[in-house]
C-alpha cells in the first residue's frame, strides 16, 4: 500500500512539472485576480522568443493560426481567453503584432500582470 | 502457554512501515492545493478582431504611445490622469462603437508602458483597437 502510494505521488509531482517560461510581468494598479486559468498560453520572453503552449513559434502569424484552430467551436467568453504573459522590458514591434494576432484568432486576452510592490514600482 | 519470541541471530530490525501511506496521502494532498494557490493576476482585455472603418479615427478618443509618453487627446498625460480622463467618460454605461478607444503605439513603447494603458483603459470599461502605423488604419 505505501508502495502504490509513493509511486502515485511521484507520477503527480513529475507530470505537473512543466517547463514555465521565464518572464518579468510588467506592474499595474489596475491588476485583478483572473479568475480563470485560461488553456491557452502565449508567451514573449525578454528576448523576445514568442511561444505558444509552451513551444516556440517563429513568429506572431503562426499564433494567429494557433489560437483560431483552438477556438473553433468555443462559444462563451470564459472558454475564449488567452493568457498572454509578456516581459516588460519586450518593444511594440514583438508584442503588438502577437496581441492583434490573438484578437484577430478570436481569443479574449487575459493580460498577465503584477500589483505593484509596496514602496512603489 | 506464553510465547516467547525468539530473538536469533537472523532476526533483523525492521522499519514500522504502517505510517508511511498516510504520510504519501498528506504528500499528495500538500501538492494538490499547493499548485491551486498559485494565483494569476492580470487585466483582462477586450480588444475586437474587426477592422475598422477610417472614419471613426476623427471622433474616437485616442490615446497615442511614442517613445514611452503618453498623449491623450492630443495633450500629454501621465497614468493617474488618464485614469481620470477615462473615467469621466463614463464608458461603463456606453454601448457598441462608443465604448472604443483608440491605442496607438509608435517608436520604442516597451510592454510595461503598454501594459499600463491597456489596463488604465479596460479598468474604465473601455474597447481597445489597435492602431498600427504602417497599415494605416
């Protein structure tokens, strides 16, 4: 019995580690709890890497496509978020074209974002 | 008859092992809500796919990006401001095309910047689109 059990807590703690991309959100006041964990992930490194579930696409089209294949059929706005994450430091020509190819896919972006700390930002 | 238990020299130690399964359940149930504590904060924003027609770009309230400053209305404005602007326009209670409000970003914006207005703006109740230079929309 103990056996059965290691062995199940080993395969929870392996299959819920995933490889999480390293951003530094940028700070807002206005940031609230998003209450959803969206399915659907698009990230912008500070290096300005984009991926998509977590795998790197070469460019913001290829999101576009991605988003609107995962979409299809999806009514309620609940099931239409994205979650974008985004380093702070990334420039308009990275992320804009990113965040008009989620819009244009369909998706309601869920823009991932930081309170800013105590003693200001 | 009493038994004794013999204690020869095979005799080996063992581990009392019946409390290890309810240790792995409380292992499994620290790990369950540990990964639901991790919370999400971010702004939620709404910005259509449509494009939209040049003739609204005159009477749309913009706000405009270059270089990190911010220009509402054509006059310049820090965030606190904005926020200000914003909510006296009301656009909670406005419908359809009127709840629109026009970002344009040029030069170097970086995200923090942009972030910051997308949220100002989705906090007053309002639509975001996109400008995009080279396409003028």
């Amino acid at each position: 019995m103990g056996d059965i059990a290691f062995l199940l807590i080993i395969f929870f703690v392996i299959c819920s580690q995933f490889k999480e991309v390293n951003i530094n959100p940028p700070r807002s006041l206005d940031a609230v709890n998003l209450k959803s964990r969206p399915k659907i992930t698009v990230e912008i490194d500070a290096k300005g890497n984009i991926y998509f579930q977590g795998l790197q696409v070469p460019n913001a089209e290829a999101i576009e496509w991605g988003v609107r294949s995962l979409l299809e059929g999806k009514t309620t706005e609940k099931f239409k978020m994205v979650m974008f994450r985004c380093d702070r430091s990334v420039g308009k020509d990275t992320f804009e074209p990113v965040i008009e190819a989620i819009a244009k896919g369909g998706g309601l972006i869920a823009a991932v974002g930081e309170k800013p700390k105590e003693g200001g930002k | 008859m009493a038994l004794r238990k013999r204690r020869g020299k095979k005799d080996i130690p063992t581990i009392p092992v019946n409390s290890f399964a309810d240790i792995a359940f409380l292992l499994i149930i620290f790990f369950i809500i540990a990964t639901k504590l991790i919370q999400n904060t971010g702004v939620i924003a709404d910005i259509p796919a449509g494009e939209k027609s040049e003739s609204q770009a005159d009477k749309t309230t913009t706000v405009q990006l270059h270089d990190n400053k911010i220009t509402f209305n054509a006059e310049d404005i820090d965030i606190p401001a904005l926020r200000q602007q914003l909510m006296k326009l009301d656009l909670h209670k406005k419908i359809g095309d009127n709840k629109v409000i026009l970002l344009e970003a040029t030069g170097e914006v970086n995200y923090q910047t942009y972030f910051d207005v997308m949220s100002t703006i989705s906090a007053a109740g309002g639509v975001i689109t996109i400008v995009r230079e080279d396409e003028g929309k």
